[in-house]
C-alpha cells in the first residue's frame, strides 16, 4: 500500500502569487473563498516510515512544517525524508533543494538530462555529494527507490518520457518550437512493492499519445497537470501573453484539452494538480468547477491524502 500526501497543488508562483491581482489571487488573499496553495509536489511512502518527495518546490519549508509525517522525529538531527524525484528542471520543481541542504542525507533522482542541468549549476551543490548521492532514472523501467543507505524504501517507480517543454529558464529565444527532448519532462508510475496498483504523476504535460493512456489500467490513478482550464486563459485574464500549449501544458478544456482526451480511460480516481492561480476552477461556484466534477476529475488541494491500495 502507498500513502500519497499531496504537499503542494498550485502551478508555479502558487496562489496566491505574489505579484498576482487575478480573481482568483485576490480571493485567496481575502481567505474565505479560496484557500492559499503552495507549489506542487507530492509525498509517497510504503512503510510510513520514510518518504519519498516528488519535486522540491520553493515551498517545500512550509509543506514540511504542515506535515506531520515529514516532522523529524530521532534526535537530534533527522528526517523521514529518503529520497527526492524530480519529473523536469522547472523552477517549482527544483527551487526547493536548496532549502534541503544543512547536511541530511537522501538520494536524489532525475533523468540525466536534469542532473546535468543541476550540475551545471554550482548552487546546487549546496546538496553535498557525500550526503545526496545523485541516481539517474532508467526510462521505461520499474525501478526501487533506495535511501541514502541503499535500503529499498519498497517505493517502485516506472519512469517515461511526455511531451513537455525545456525548463523555462533554458529556453533559447532563437530556438523553434518548445525545445524538448525526451528526459526534460518525464511522468511516473509509482507503486509500493507487491502490489500492481499504481499512481501515475503527470504534473506537467503538453500531449496526450495513445501511447501514454495505454500504460495506466483500471485500478491505477491519476494526478495530472491541470495548469490552465483554456488554452488562452493568460491571455484572456491579462495576466501573461502565452497560450497554455506555448508553457507546455495542455488545457482542461477543449476538443484536445485534458477531459476530452482522458474521457473514455476508466480509472481509479483523475485528479488534477499544479493548477494555476488563475485557474477559475479554483473558485467553488464557478461553471468551470461544477464541469470538472461532473467529468468525474477532482482538483487536488495542500494536505490532501489518498491510499493506492
Ligand atoms: C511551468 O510549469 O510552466 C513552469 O513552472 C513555469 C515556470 O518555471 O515558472
Ligand atoms: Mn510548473
Ligand atoms: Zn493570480
């Protein structure tokens, strides 16, 4: 069995963002509407006793501190924290190793295209060598995730390429197109050991090939990026000049949106996560909430927990 804790459900910047007016932003200030999210990530472990964190986003403190079963709790330094996987090189997603420093040890996995991107950058080696030791992940492989010891925390995880986007920060101005390749944006089935069930984690996607739907079976669930509801939505909202597709992600709604395209694969459970702030599903009233329900989706939100039994 594999306890989830989703730690963070907002896209990058969270709600509210700090530099944000939009609806939604403004409700979330004025806290009675819409509750505050932080930058999404997730917590998974099989034997609750040691954690495995997917994505270290910028406020991965503050989840820490609202978590109980991350509160250290062998004296007088420790973490139940084993282990950090990273799905891409986006800032939401990294920002928060460096807030993992003060010598802990855990292992740390990405493909090896994203720990050259951390290599590349000495910041990161505020992250010791000699207590994060760096793995890089096998794509299309199930594979355990191991502690700082080398003990298999019984987590297992099958890696696998989606079509996403370079980090944002990387993106060269001149280049074409969105200027992936295969290991900068991965998803991951994660499961306990012994048990087939499994969650599949997409935070970021911007395709859907039949290829990807045909790896989840009926009993598995699904997180999945929910970035924007509409392709246009910054646009629209005047809060940004890209489409959703231009940032890597693939909208809600639409003909080609998330729906459409996940309608018709029976699930355990689809929910969406990294939403961004002016997401209007965010808002409880809004036509927008009530079709995601009645689609069968739900919206993932800070501390909720579920069991992949
Ligand atoms: C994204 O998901 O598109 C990125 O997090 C954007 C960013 O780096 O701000
Ligand atoms: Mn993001
Ligand atoms: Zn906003």
């Amino acid at each position: 069995m594999l306890r989830v804790i989703v730690l963070g459900a907002a896209a990058g910047g969270g709600l509210p963002q700090w530099n944000c007016a939009c609806t939604t932003c403004r409700a979330a200030r004025e806290g009675n509407l819409v509750v505050p999210q932080t930058q999404s990530s997730i917590a998974v472990s099989a034997d609750g006793v040691r954690w495995v964190v997917v994505n270290a986003s910028p406020d991965i403190r503050q989840q820490f501190a609202a978590t109980q079963a991350l509160q250290p709790v062998k004296g007088p330094r420790s973490s139940p924290l084993s282990s950090v996987l990273l799905t891409n090189a986006d800032v939401d997603h990294i920002a928060g190793l460096l807030s993992l420093r003060e010598s802990q040890a855990f292992t740390l996995y990405a493909t090896g295209r994203v720990l050259r991107v951390l290599e590349g950058n000495a910041v990161f080696n505020v992250l010791a060598r000699n207590h994060v030791e760096r793995r890089a992940l096998r794509l299309d492989e199930v594979q355990p995730v191991v502690d700082a010891r080398g003990g298999d925390t019984s987590v297992r995880i099958e890696p696998f390429a989606i079509p996403g986007k370079i980090a944002l920060w990387l993106e060269n101005p001149e280049a074409f197109g969105l200027g992936g390749v295969p290991e900068d944006t991965i998803g991951l089935a994660i499961g306990a050991a012994g048990s087939s069930n499994r969650l599949f984690y997409l935070p970021s996607c911007s395709g859907l090939p039949d290829t990807i739907k045909a790896r989840l079976s009926t009993r598995d669930s699904l997180l999945f990026d929910g970035t924007t509801f509409t392709e246009d939505e910054m646009i629209s909202s005047g809060t940004g000049h890209k489409t959703a597709s231009r940032m890597g992600h693939l909208p809600m709604s639409g003909a080609k949106g998330a729906v459409a395209q996940w309608e018709g694969v029976s699930l355990r459970r689809k929910v969406f996560i990294h939403i961004n702030n002016t997401n209007p599903v965010l808002l409880p009233d809004s036509p927008e909430r009530a079709f995601i329900q009645k689609s069968g989706w739900e919206i993932a939100h800070d501390g909720m927990e579920f069991l992949i039994e």
